[in-house]
C-alpha cells in the first residue's frame, strides 16, 4: 500500500487508525548520542522519557523535562515544567506534538522496551 503525501489524508489515516496503529505514530526523534548508542533514528515517547522541546513559542523551545502523560487521541505529550497560564491565573500543562520535541534520555524500566530497541540496533 502506498501511503498518500497529501496532508488531509495523512490526517484522516492518522484519526482513523485503531489504538495500537495509532501508538506507533506517536514517536520522535532522539538525540544525536542516543542515535549514535542504539543505531536508530526514532522512538515510540514513553511516559518516563525526558524529551527536550525543539519547536514553538519561545517560552517553550529548549525546556527539557520528563514526559508526564501520552495522549495517543491527539499525538501529543504532556511534560514537566511546561505550562500556560490561564485568565484567571492557574497553570495548567500544555499539550506539545509529538513530532516537535527530541528524546533526550529514554526511560528503559520496561524489559521489553530495552528488548526491542536492542532488536532494531543487532539488526542494523
């Protein structure tokens, strides 16, 4: 199947797929000692994982921090010491796009995670 370059239909495959197709697309890239250690360009983001923001508002690029939650309905991440401000004053997260932060440090406290990402660097 050849995957369309269109972006409203890279759109509607991304809101139509089912939940473990969908969690594959919540990937980024990491960094360039991470690269150079497990042989890969890209990761799934795990909760755990400290990523650091490479896109967006000024206030935001360049903050680093631990992935507290993964929303695979919309690809983005919550993650630690990113918030907005509300009117009234409140901070709350601020979701950040996958596809816009780098993983720094990968939280590998899953056996099967560090299983897989062995797998993809003995067969490269």
């Amino acid at each position: 199947m050849v995957q369309s370059s269109k972006t409203r239909k890279q759109r509607k495959a991304f809101y139509n797929a089912p939940a473990h197709i969908r969690r594959k697309m919540v990937s980024s890239h990491l960094s360039d000692e991470l690269r150079k250690d497990f042989g890969i360009h890209a990761a799934q983001v795990v909760k755990g994982d400290t990523v650091r923001v490479m896109r967006g508002d000024e206030d935001v690029v360049d903050v680093e921090g631990k992935v507290t939650q993964v929303d695979t309905r919309s690809g983005r991440l919550v993650i630690e010491n990113v918030t907005i401000s509300k009117a009234d004053g409140t901070l709350v997260a601020r979701p950040i796009h996958a596809s816009k932060v780098e993983i720094t440090k990968l939280n590998l406290s899953d056996p099967m995670r560090k299983q897989t990402l062995s797998k993809k660097e003995v067969s490269q």
